[in-house]
C-alpha cells in the first residue's frame, strides 16, 4: 500500500519534503500539495508528482485521495490546520512549532484526545537523527552513570532582517528544548536566559535549564556566526562523557592543518534526520503507532520556550509548571 501524501507549504521546508517522499521513502506518495504561490505549488507538485495542486490547503486536507497531511506553512498556520486534520481524522505530521502559543497547543491536544487515537506528530526531527540516537543510546546502555549536564551550541551562519530575539528562542533554541527533554527523560522546571553584553542585543544568547531529575541543561544560541552551520552536544555523565562528532564528508589535512567545511544551513546536517523521520512517520500510518514527538510533546516545547522569552525580556529566572504536570 502506499499512503497518499498532502502538502502544505511549498517553501524550503515543505518542498524538500515533498522530494523526499518522492525520492527516498518507501510506502508513500505526494498525492496533493497547496501554497499560497500557485506557481511555486505548480513547479514543486510538478517535481514530485503531485495528482492535484491548489492555493487552498483546505482543499487538500479534504482530498479523498489525501491519507494524510504534512504541514509545513508559516508557523501561524499551524493551530488552524492542524485542527481541520483532527477533525477531518487524519494523521498530521506538522512541522515545528505545533503553534504558535502554549494554549494553541492545548487545543490541539484536547482536539485529539476527545478523538480517543494518535493523529499527531511534531517535526522534531533531531529524535530522528543517528548521532542523538548513538548519543541516547549510550546513556541508556548505564556504563556512563546517571546523567548531569547537556551542553548544547546552536549556530547559524546569519539571522534574515526580519529576525526577532525571540526567535533565538522560539525558532532555534526550541530544537535543543525538545531533544534534552527526550534525551534526560526528564521535564525542564526552571529557565533563565542571559544576553551577550559584549555583541549584538540578543546574539548571541545562554539558556539555563533546570530539570526536574537534577540534570542541568545549557544553550548556545548564536543565530549571526558567520563560519557556518555548527550544531554540538556534549553529555556529561558521572562516569564519562558522550560527544555529538562533527558531520564532515571530508578532512583536510594540508601545510600542518586539519580542517573540515561547515554546511551553510541545516538541510545538508540534517538530511538523513528527515529521511528517516519521514520513513517512521509513514510506518507510524500502517500501524497508528508513531515514534516522533507528540502533541503533548509539540505543548511542553512552547510552553517552555515561552517562559524562556520570559526570562529573556526580564533577565530574571522564570519556574515552569505545564498544564498537565500532577500538581498544577
């Protein structure tokens, strides 16, 4: 059986999701696509196949030969989408963020609660991508000891103009949140966020996170690098350590130096994360199993970065208590 895809968004995100499905997935196909740009929905859908383009994406979550949908629209999309997917009763894999505001989130995950199954997946696809998974894997094996300290570097090469200091946070940070949380299996409980005195305003920025197992989280968001592309993680354990390495294709070893090019965005760094979030997503439509991030997941890593907005416009620490904590 292959499962008939929709599409919605053909910018960067949404088209080289459209060309993976095509290309690299096995079991699925892009049945229909939308975007605003008809002639960008024309050329992507064209490319890939796609039975029916339109400029309506709800033209394409009502599709009958629509089996599910890919939301890969502007984030203040998403709630609404996302919602006509629940009640359509079709499966969404939605891009981060899940929306735009922690209590757009919880709509979401009443809407598919009242629905008594999983529908939703949330494109965090870094659980997807094998250094973190090795990475995960040697905590869990036990012979580095209980967990205390991620250390995370988000880097970009340059911010676009329209960059706020919020999305530091909200559109880069937010990657590093969800991964510590799936990494520690454990829930962040406290943020603080620390402003460069010596550049930019907001570039680069230091999240404090504390969680509530014990292990301490901190990030590096610097969003105007120049260099390149650089994520890294280092796991501190009591009994060692475990390090993301460098994905290079090549090293140079030339006049006594060594180096290695950096990717200019995260597509090259992330490909084979994509790749394979999509594949699981698409088993995940066979077996109404799936093994990405959830909507509950999609709340916690809004609700967290925006008590970390929070503290970054007040430089004071902020407490985090989710809605569906025991206590609250």
């Amino acid at each position: 059986m292959s499962f008939g895809i929709g599409i919605i968004g053909a910018g960067v995100m949404g088209a080289d999701h459209a060309r993976t499905i095509f290309r690299d997935v096995a079991g699925a196909h892009v049945a229909a696509l939308s975007d605003i740009d008809a002639a960008r929905a024309a050329a992507v859908g064209g490319e890939t196949g796609a039975r029916r383009v339109d400029t309506d994406a709800h033209v394409v979550i009502a599709d009958p030969g629509v089996d599910a949908v890919l939301i890969a629209s502007p984030d203040a999309t998403h709630a609404e989408l996302v919602l006509a997917c629940l009640a359509a009763g079709k499966p969404v894999l939605c891009e981060k963020p899940l929306a735009a505001t922690a209590e757009a989130c919880l709509r979401i995950v009443a809407a598919e609660a009242a629905l008594g199954r999983t529908l939703v997946q949330v494109g965090f696809m870094r659980r997807f991508d094998p250094a973190y998974v090795e990475m995960k894997a040697a905590l869990d094996a036990g012979a580095l000891g209980a967990p205390l300290v991620l250390h995370c570097v988000h880097r970009n090469v340059s911010a676009p103009v329209w960059f706020e200091a919020m999305m530091a946070i909200t559109n880069a940070a937010v990657h590093e949140i969800d991964i510590a949380r799936w990494l520690l299996g454990a829930e962040i409980v406290r943020a603080q966020v620390v402003r460069s005195r010596t550049a930019r305003a907001a570039d680069p920025i230091l999240l404090v996170l504390e969680t509530d197992r014990g292990p301490l989280i901190d990030i590096e968001v610097f969003v105007s690098a120049q260099y390149g592309y650089d994520v890294r993680g280092e796991l501190v354990c009591e009994r060692g350590t475990v390090s993301l390495a460098p994905p290079v294709a090549t090293d140079l070893r030339h006049a006594g130096a060594q180096s290695f090019r950096f990717a200019a965005d995260w597509r090259p760094r992330f490909a084979d994360a994509y790749r394979l979030e999509l594949q699981s997503w698409v088993r995940g439509l066979a077996t109404g199993r799936y093994e990405g991030a959830s909507a509950r997941d999609g709340y916690a890593a809004t609700a967290i970065a925006e008590a970390c907005v929070r503290s970054l416009d007040t430089g004071a620490p902020v407490d985090i208590r989710l809605a569906d904590d025991p206590q609250s």
